[in-house]
C-alpha cells in the first residue's frame, strides 16, 4: 500500500514538472534512474522513489524560479552561475522570491531527512539493484534519443514547461560539458560561408553615431498598454526608423545585449559561457562595430552607468576597440558618483555622458561614436526613484491604465528618461547644427516586473513577449535623406549594429556585407533561426580568425 501511494506521489511529481506531455517519457525514465541509483545505497525502493520524488521537486522548483526571473529554464550549465554572485544579486534584487526559495529548500531538506529516518521498506537484493539501475539507464538513453535529445528541449528553452526533463537532458548534453572548459559555438557548420563583395558607402559624409542602451525598458505597447505622446515620441519618434527588437535575455544580464549588438553575434550562441562573456570572450573577438567604425575614420567612446570595476567591462570593450572609456568613477564634478548610485537617475547621468561626448566634438571635426549604458529602469519597481512631486500626472496615467503600483513606477522613470533625453537631444542639435547624426537606441531587456502585467491582463502565452523591447533609429542635422522613416521590421539585436551602419550610409565590409544578407533569413530571431548559412558565417568567421575559440585566448588589442 505504501509503495503504491509513493509511486503515485512520484508521478504527481513529474507531472507538476512537466506541465506536457511532450517529454514525459523522458522525465519518468530520468525519475527512474534517479531511483535507482539512489536504491544502490539506501537499499529499499520506498526510500529511493520518495528521495528521487524530492529532488525532483527541487530541480522543478529552481528551474521555476530561475524562468520567472531570466524567461529560461534551469540546465545544467547554470551551476556555475551559482558561484559567479548570480545568488546574492536575487537575494538583494528580489528578496521575498528568495526567501520563498529557501523556505522550500528548507523544507525539501526536511523531507529528505524525514524519509531517511521514517521510512523503510523491504531491502532489495544487490543483484536485483544493478538489474534495476541497468534497465532505467538504457530507458533513459532510448527516451533521450527518440524524444530528440537535448536539440528539441532547446528549441521550447524559454516556455513554461518540462522543467524536469530539460534540466535532465542537459545532463547528457556533450555541449554543456565542453562549456565549463572554454568557449564553444552551438550554431556552426563545418563548411564555411562564401562572404559578400564589399558594399560602398551610399552618402559622402560620416555622421556621429550615438547608441545608447536604456536599462529594463520595453514599450508598453507590446502588452496593449497606451503611452502618452512624451513616451510615445520617446519611443518611436516622428522621423524615425522604429520597430520591435528581440534580445536573448530576460530580467538581467545587461552585458548579453550589448555583446549582441557590438559583435553581430547571439550571446545564447554561446551556451554557459553567455553569461561570462565580458571575461571569457576578451580578446577573442576580431570583428566589432567599434573595430569597423575606427577603420572607417571614427573615434569610439563608452560611457557606462557602472563603476570602472564592474565585471570586466574596461578589458572587454578595449578588447573589442572602444578607445576612451568612462564609468561613473571617471566622471568630474559637479557629477557625484555617490547622488547618483542612490537612484542611477538618468537625468543625471545622460547630462553626465552627453555633456563629455560634446565637449569631445566641440574641437574634434573627427566622426565620433559614442555608446551610452544608463541603468535606470532596472528591478526591483517597488520603491520610487523619481524625485517627490515629479511625474505625478505620468505616474496617474499609468495606474490609470493599469492597476499595479510597479507599473506606475516603471511609467514614471519612463518618463523621466524621455524627458532627459529630449531636452539632450535638442541641445545637441542647436549647438552642432553643422554635424550629421544618427542616434540609436534600444531597451536590453524587460524587467521581472513585467510577469506582473502579463498576469494582471491575462494574455494568452508568447514565450516570444518576453524577450521583446524597442529599437528606435533617428537622425539630427541631416539633409542627406539617408534614412525611411516609419515603422521599420521587427530586427533580433545581433542585427542591430549592421541595420545601425546602413541607415548611416556607410560602407560595409565583407564581414558585415554577409551578415546584412541574413537579415532576410532570421532579422527577428538570430539564434532561434535554423538558417545554415547562418550556421556557415559562424564557421567563417572562424576559420578567419574574427571568433577565437582556442583554449587560451590570443590578445590583439
């Protein structure tokens, strides 16, 4: 009797995890294996199917709470995230999930412990043991095999179900092994792609070019949520080229994006090692837009809302050639580094990289690029970071429009940074009336908040929603005509520099001649396309040396 209320217990289990039928072979044969391993020391079947049952549970409730926060499900892979200060940035991000987090490990503990202490049943012979472990592994590997391995768990990575197979199938995975000991592609052929001929230039000048990466922001629109015209000419302005941009990430990991759209290449490409990239990747990649721009004439600066030390952000962007780069303990007075890292305001620190960028191109007829990083509107929204007695009517608007107080909060820093760069975007006209430029910018990802928006509404399932933002491409001072205005085709960010040098007119290299003819192929949806000649410029760019995947990388910078 007890056995069979355990084995039910075990299939409730999974198929809490599973939420589908899809891989449920998979996760039973997993659940039985499990089992059976754990069955070689404690002996009795009872013991081994509750423990395996429990683990489980905890593999399904990591993963869980790993989707809600990041829109991906846990793998393997993830483990090493672990000691890479991924925990205390929750714990400080979002308290209350983490203390949920672990009440439930606590209480997982307490029913391993419980069942090794309470529960028994009849031992089962050694002999009969190995037969056991023996059937479940070769059950396991059939259900890997025919279930498609861990290529179909991939392609469903970032919807709400198969926690429990998915974590399991990554076990298998010869790549998420190869991923711990060095930087590996997923998507690469072994015959190389042809490049493109060279494109030339379409206009005669060099506009500066300025891109600047708004933190956690999204347009509301994408949930059927209105804007008001200062977000909406924010947003997509009247002249501007504008559309939806897919990014790889959700709730965090800025730095993915801006890999993204420096190198041309996914981040997700790159599996474990995404998340490391800015120290794995130094020096290992040859072919950038700072690199393209500075062949062409340009001086490229970076100005980052984060201190000089964050991450490794002043090896990586010198690597990829930024030349001059500022983080916000490089900045003078009357900019106080200590004021702004109590809010991260915008208004404070745009008039901060704006103001440096302009005394740069007050003497300097050189083009220059600059890319601005702001951190702003990141999580959590439940404290208010606007200063008392602004936005207030913005704030009303948004609760108006939605009923939730992180919304309204999200709406007024929204605003805020509208406003800013508004005001910015207007003085730089009027006092460099003789300089063409084009202006870029997009939001990196959507904050965790907005699982509360899809909830409240009630909209159907798009796995796809969640890695949605904004992309917005304007001109200053330009009588060329270079750029279409109007609503211009949804665009994967990996895309986002090469669209940003054919709206400025200028020339493209091979490299990037080839990347601009995939754009037709996978424009929103680089790492999720299954284009081959997609998977054939990787294996180029390769073989010429622009991606180093060598065990120790070559510096040459």
């Amino acid at each position: 009797m007890m056995l069979t209320l355990i084995i039910a217990s075990a299939i409730a289990v999974v198929c809490l995890a599973e939420r589908s039928v899809e891989h449920l072979k998979l996760a039973i044969a997993a659940l039985c294996l499990m089992a059976a391993v754990l069955l070689l020391f404690v002996t009795d079947l009872e013991r081994a199917l509750l423990l395996s049952s429990i683990l489980a549970a905890a593999i399904f409730g990591t993963s869980n709470v790993k989707h809600r926060h990041s829109g991906l499900k846990l793998t393997v892979t993830d483990l090493p995230l672990a000691f890479a200060g991924t925990v205390p940035f929750f714990i400080v991000q979002y308290p209350r999930a983490m203390a949920a987090f672990f009440a439930g490990a606590i209480a997982l503990i307490l029913a391993a412990v419980a069942t090794l202490l309470c529960v028994a049943g009849p031992p089962v012979s050694r002999e009969l043991q190995i037969i056991l472990f023996g059937a479940a592994s070769v059950a396991l590997f059939a259900a890997y095999r025919t279930g498609g391995a861990a290529v179909s768990l991939q392609r469903i990575a970032a919807q709400p179900r198969c926690f429990f197979s998915t974590f399991m199938a990554s076990l298998f995975d010869p790549l998420s092994w190869r991923q711990f000991g060095g930087l590996a592609l997923s998507d690469i052929a072994d015959d190389p792609l042809p490049l493109m001929p060279a494109m030339p230039a379409r206009t005669p000048d060099t506009p500066d070019i300025i891109v600047i990466q708004h933190e956690s922001i999204f347009d509301p629109r994408l949930f059927g949520l209105p804007v008001d015209p200062i977000v909406e000419a924010f947003l997509s302005p009247k002249y501007s080229r504008h559309g939806t941009l897919n990014v790889d990430i959700f709730g965090g990991g800025s730095w993915q994006s801006e890999f993204s759209l420096l190198t041309g290449l996914s981040s997700a490409s790159f599996g474990s090692s995404a998340y490391f990239l800015f120290k794995r990747g130094a020096g290992r990649f040859h072919n950038s837009l700072p690199k393209t721009l500075t062949a062409l004439g340009y001086k490229t600066m970076l100005t980052s809302s984060c201190r000089r030390s964050f991450l490794n952000y002043d090896e990586f962007y010198r690597s990829i050639g930024i030349g001059e780069r500022i983080f916000t303990d490089d900045f003078h007075p009357p900019f106080d580094v200590g004021r702004f890292e109590a809010t991260h305001s915008d208004a404070l620190f745009l008039e901060a990289a704006l103001g440096v960028h302009m005394k740069r191109i007050a003497g300097d007829s050189a083009p220059r690029f600059l890319y601005a990083l702001t951190n702003f509107n990141h999580g959590p929204h439940n404290r208010r970071l606007t200063a008392p007695g602004r936005f207030e009517s913005e704030r009303a608007f948004a609760a108006a429009s939605l009923a939730d107080a992180c919304y309204a909060e999200y709406y007024a820093r929204l605003v805020e940074t509208a406003v800013t760069w508004n005001r910015l975007k207007s003085e730089l006209s009027s006092r460099f009336p003789g300089r063409p430029m084009l202006i870029v910018h997009y939001g990196d990802h959507q904050p965790v908040m907005a699982r509360r928006i899809e909830a409240k509404i009630k909209l159907p399932v798009d796995p796809r929603r969640q890695f949605r933002t904004f992309y917005a491409m304007e001109t200053l001072n330009d009588r060329s005509e270079r750029m279409i205005p109007g609503r211009g085709p949804d665009l994967d960010i990996a895309f986002l520099g090469t669209v940003a040098l054919q709206q400025a007119g200028l020339p493209l290299d091979e490299i990037f001649a080839t990347r601009a003819s995939l754009l037709g192929q996978c424009g929103d949806a680089y790492f999720a396309s299954s284009s081959e000649r997609k998977r054939r410029f990787h294996r180029t760019l390769v073989n010429l040396g622009m991606i180093d995947l060598a065990a120790t990388a070559r510096p040459q910078y």
